[in-house]
C-alpha cells in the first residue's frame, strides 16, 4: 500500500528533457517529458487508443506523440490530434499527474488531483546555492522497498558496522551517541552527538584530522518519504556548547524514497559540500565516498528485502536503537490509515 495523497520526487529535473522518460511511481506506468515550452508534465504511459506506451513516442511542437499511431497528447492529458481525423471524441484523454519543478527535483502526486496543494511540497534551498553549497546528485534504482530504505536512514547505529572504509567508525561511537529527539505532525527530527570520537576514513580524507573529532548528524524525515541531513565535524571540545555555524567540515545530504512497486524504490539523492565549495575536487571526492556508502546500504537492504519477502517479518524483534524508526513507521501508517477512510467514506 502507497500514501498516493503526498509529495514523491519522480525525477531530478535535468533528467527529463524532449526524450520521454518512463518511470514506474507508487505501481504506475509513468512518462515524463518536456513540451517544446520547457514545461515538464507527467502521464499515465498508456495511449489511449490502442494501449501502446507513450515513452515509446516522441515529443512534438504539439505535445507527447504516440509511437504507434500518432495520436498526440498535451501536458493535461488532452488529445490535440489524430492523424487522419479532424474530430477529437472528447473520451480522447490520459490521465495527468499534477508535477512541480522546485529546487532541482520534479515532484509528483499520484492521489486526488484536487487535494495536491504545493505549499507541503519539501523545501530544499541548498540546491539553488551553489556558491555555498555545491552539490552533486544521482539516481540509484533499489531493489527494495522505499521504507526499508528509510529504516536505514533511521537508524544510524548500523554505521560502524556496515561501513567501516567510508563513513562509519567504531560501532560503539555509534551505538551510545547521545541522541536529541522532536516528533512533528509529519515525521522526526534528531541530532546524534558522538563527541570525542575518532574520526572515520572520510572525513580524515575530507578535511585531514589527525585527532579525535566532535561529531553531529542531523536528520528530518518528513513523510512519505524525504530525509534532510546535516553532517558536521571538527576539533573535539569544538561542540561542547552544541553545533557552531561554521564546522572544520560540513556537508549536507537530501535522501529521496519514491516507491516503485510495493518492494522496489528510486533512490534519490545529493550531497552538498560546505566545507571546501570553491574546491570541485572536495565536492567529487565526498560525492565519492558517500557512494561508495550507499552502495553499501543497498547491498543489505536489497538482501534484507529478499529474507522477508521469502521469510516474512513476523519473527522480527525491536530493539532500543529503533525508536526513530518506529515513530517514523507510526507516522506513515497514521497517513495511510486516514487516507483509506477518507477513500471509504466518499
């Protein structure tokens, strides 16, 4: 089951351009494309006269062309011609998906057309300041469910333990790292502190610490399924009075979870460097490193989604570093189950 009333990204925006572009969102045939305006808009990838997908056609002076007849169709959806025929039936249509172009990313409602109101469309400026916060962004296709890729995100205790080369570090820094916690109407929000800790292999590459570091992670995870993070480090004693503005080294992540299907996700996200952003070369090599660590995270979720789809979950067990992932789960299925009876009671 799919929150379909919300926000997904459905592309960054420099993925979409005259080409169509089919994605699968929350189970749905999906084309993207641009008119010839620049105005990007979102389909069902079905024509509607004999079925053939639209991301098989080209885009044209008039909309998106269907590669099997011709049948052309603009950004709402509408037939606008018919190879052969002057009258359009007015049952000629596909259906359309509301989409917004916003700070890089081209944001999707797969619900009610009528309840998608932009204002809780996240917010994420840093893409828009490259002079402070370059940034570098990607695509990674999961094979495993958009919300065991937030569990991950959840809980950062994993760190010490499945990325050891990259960003991790001793797992008890990890497990006993003081954690600052604030539940919201749509998610949460914490800090995990780990002063006086030694510094993982990344960031002693990143910004060359010799000894031990104070160190921070901030996370907000807004649902359905966005993620905003803060990463900061310096000199330990650095944070003895809590977070400074500016840190030794500071980088800023955006995770986006859209769901494919109901155990496949796209996996978007960026890193930002706020440490050295007149250097590429800094905003490259911590584009690098976090890649490498993801990796990682998509070797076992994607394991962990084959175990359950064939073991099932009721043999699972909680344990105390779950609290942020269980509020986090409680939060989706609150939105899940008022979204079901709103459906029930029309």
């Amino acid at each position: 089951m799919f929150i379909r009333n919300a926000w997904y990204v459905a592309a960054w925006a420099d993925e979409v351009a005259d080409t169509p572009l089919a994605r699968r969102i929350c189970g749905d045939a999906v084309v993207l494309f641009r008119d010839k305006q620049g105005k990007a808009a979102a389909l069902i990838d079905m024509c509607c006269h004999r079925g053939a997908p639209l991301s098989i056609g080209k885009v044209t002076d008039l909309g998106i062309e269907c590669g099997y007849h011709g049948l052309t169709f603009d950004c709402a959806g509408t037939c606008v011609r018919i190879p052969g025929q002057e009258q359009i039936p007015a049952r000629a249509r596909v259906r359309s998906f509301p989409l917004v172009e916003q700070d890089g990313f081209l944001w999707i409602w797969m619900g009610e057309a009528a309840k998608a109101g932009t204002s809780s469309i996240v917010r994420y400026p840093w893409h828009n300041d490259a002079t402070n916060w370059p940034h570098k962004h990607t695509l990674y296709p999961v094979k495993g469910a958009a919300m065991l890729m937030v569990d991950n995100l959840m809980d950062l205790t994993h760190l010490g333990y499945v990325h050891t080369s990259t960003i991790g570090g001793n797992p008890m820094t990890h497990v006993e790292a003081k954690m600052d916690t604030v539940r919201t109407p749509l998610g949460i929000k914490f800090t995990r502190w780990m002063l006086n800790s030694v510094p993982p292999p990344t960031y002693v590459k990143a910004s060359g610490f010799t000894g031990r570091i104070d160190r921070a992670q901030q996370f907000e995870f807004i649902a359905p399924g966005s993620i905003i993070q803060l990463s900061a480090a310096d000199e330990a004693g650095a944070f003895k009075d809590g977070l400074p503005e500016n840190c030794k080294l500071q980088f800023r992540l955006f995770h986006g979870l859209t769901p494919e299907t109901e155990t496949t996700c796209h996996y978007f996200w960026s890193t930002a460097n706020g440490f050295r952003p007149n250097d590429p070369a800094a905003t490259e090599q911590l584009f690098q490193e976090i890649a490498g660590a993801f990796m990682e995270d998509m070797a076992v979720v994607q394991g962990q989604q084959a175990r359950l789809t064939e073991l099932g979950e009721d043999a699972l067990v909680d344990i105390v570093s779950d609290a942020a992932r269980i509020h986090m789960r409680r939060v989706v299925d609150r939105l899940l189950a008022k979204e079901h009876q709103a459906m029930a009671a029309e």
